[in-house]
C-alpha cells in the first residue's frame, strides 16, 4: 500500500510546558504540527494496528505460548507466500491458529452524520479548502504596512516631523493587518465493515482468543478509539459471534474451529489521495489595500516641475 505525504503547517497551540518563572501556560509560542490526510488506507492500518499492537492476542500451541499471525486477506496468495514464509508449511498450506482481516463494505449514511452537517462548498480555485482551522498574524507582512503608514503620517522621521530620530511610530488605529487564514478539506464521515475471523485447530485456543474481544469495551459494544497518522476513529464490536465450526460435521475432512467477528468503524476520509491535485492543507492572506494604476507617461499626468529629487510620488 502506498504511504501517505505529511503535510507540515504552523498553528498557534498551547504550549504543554509551563513557564518555569510563572507556572502558566504559554499560549504565544509557535510549533509545527504534521496533519495527515485520512484515506481508507488509514483506517484499514487503524484497525490492523489495534488487533495486531493493542490486542496482541497470543494462545498455546505445540510450539509455545506464541502471539498469533494477523493476515489481511486482501493480499495475494502469491505475496503472502514470499512475504512471510512461517505462515504455511512445506505444502503451502495455512499454520493455525491464525486470525484473518477483511474489509467487507464502506457506506456514508446520512443518518450518521456529525458536525458539520451542511455541505460546505470547496473555494473554486487552484488551491480548494473548506474549513477554517486556524488564523494567525502575518508580522512580518503587517509590520512592512505599519512602518509605511507611520512614515507617511509622522514625515519619515525627517527634522520637523513627529517621531523625529525613528522609522516607526505607534499607531492607535489598527490599519491593514495580514491575517493567515489556514483551511482544509472538509472531512467526509463514512462507516466502515470488516470481519474479523479467527480459525484454530483446538477449542481451547478458540476461548483464548475470543475472550478479549468479548471483554472489550465492558458492557458496551465500543473499545477504545482507534488512532493512525494522528487520526481518531470509534469502532464497534458487533456482540453476535458466528461459528462457522465443521466439527458438528463428523466427516473424515479436517477438523477447524471458525468464528466470524463482525466490527462496525465510523471514520473520515481528508482529500482525494494520489487523485488530489490540489494541496491537502492552503494558507490565503486578506486583502488590505487595493490600488488601480493609471499610466502616468502615455496620459501626461506627470508633473513637469517635480521637486528637488527629481521624485514623482502619486
């Protein structure tokens, strides 16, 4: 599966260390923080990680107390073969017990919705973006049209002039500020359905394995949140457990242990992946002043006398 492209931006966000003099919290302190773009891949990684890092399942086998393999059953034979040879024996057949990983269906139902309910439209523009996420000050940009403002008003600093001896001069009227206004795509919410499936060869190794699922999330159906690339997903566990079991059978096949877990992820997508050629996070800037030029020389609206410099100012 391909990875995903960190995008990095600047936020203003509280600062997690206290000021070491005062003990508060420092709101004014810049840092970068990396927002990623939410896929169906992030969710799948999501869900792999939770069974694989966080549940961590493991039972007794003829080898050992040994965690068992988790394989998303999306891949080919033919990779999973080369990719890890300790699933299959010398006649390419499965070891178990293993735990298998599907997706079966993704939906967005309206009836789930969330905020924000309305459908926003993107700018039409070369850059998109939809929800505001941050505004800061562009000092730099904002400090140039002060300073210019001061030095019209105040003469420059020149003798006789107000401000004498500065380039700068404090102005009561907060004229032509630079904001930043950051913004992103909006998120779609979208439910996702996978199916979990566990196949052992003995029936104690089937109650190792299920009981933490069973357990999970206490009396409720939802365990903790599912995180990847920064992203928070809810996911439920459905509490009908399938068994899909041959040994009722009596036949002279193999006897497997089955049981089909199914489990309900409510998450987003962010952008449109490698199909997004616009930028996953836009930065625009306010307009603070608007001039239409005229050109002076064809029009003769330059003065003939100009001052001592020779300057010509509009």
């Amino acid at each position: 599966m391909p990875r995903s492209r960190s995008i990095k931006t600047q936020n203003q966000i509280e600062n997690p260390e206290k000021n070491k003099h005062t003990g508060v919290k420092d709101p004014s302190i810049l840092r970068e923080i990396d927002i990623m773009p939410s896929t169906l891949e992030t969710i799948d990684f999501a869900v792999f990680d939770y069974i694989n890092k966080r549940l961590d399942l493991s039972t007794m086998t003829n080898k050992g107390f040994k965690k068992v393999p988790i394989v998303w059953v999306a891949t080919e034979r033919a990779f999973q073969i080369k990719e890890n040879r300790d699933l299959r024996d010398s006649e390419e057949t499965l070891i178990l017990p293993l735990i298998t990983l599907e997706r079966k269906s993704v939906s967005k139902d309206l009836a789930k919705r969330v905020i924000p309910y309305a459908n926003i439209p993107t700018v039409n523009d070369e850059k998109g973006g939809t929800l505001t996420i941050a505004r800061r000050i562009n000092q730099k940009k904002t400090a140039e049209f002060q300073n210019n403002i001061a030095r019209r008003k105040h003469n420059g600093g020149r003798a006789g002039g107000q401000g004498f001896g500065q380039n700068t001069f404090p102005n009561i009227v907060d004229e032509k500020t630079v904001f930043e206004t950051i913004t992103m795509p909006l998120p779609v919410w979208v439910s996702v359905s996978y199916e979990i499936s566990i196949r052992t060869e003995y029936q104690q190794q089937m109650n190792d394995l299920t009981t933490p699922l069973l357990r999970e999330g206490g009396l409720n159906s939802m365990p903790r949140r599912l995180e990847r690339d920064g992203h928070k997903f809810e996911a439920f566990i459905n509490g009908s457990f399938s068994n899909n079991s041959n040994i009722s059978q009596l036949e002279m096949e193999l006897r497997l242990y089955e049981t089909s877990i199914s489990m309900e992820v409510l998450g987003y997508l962010i952008g449109d992946g490698p199909n997004d050629e616009r930028p996953k996070v836009v930065i625009r800037e306010n307009i603070v002043e608007v001039k239409i030029p005229r050109e002076h020389v064809v029009l003769g609206d330059i003065d003939e006398y100009l001052d001592d410099r020779g300057f010509y100012r509009e």
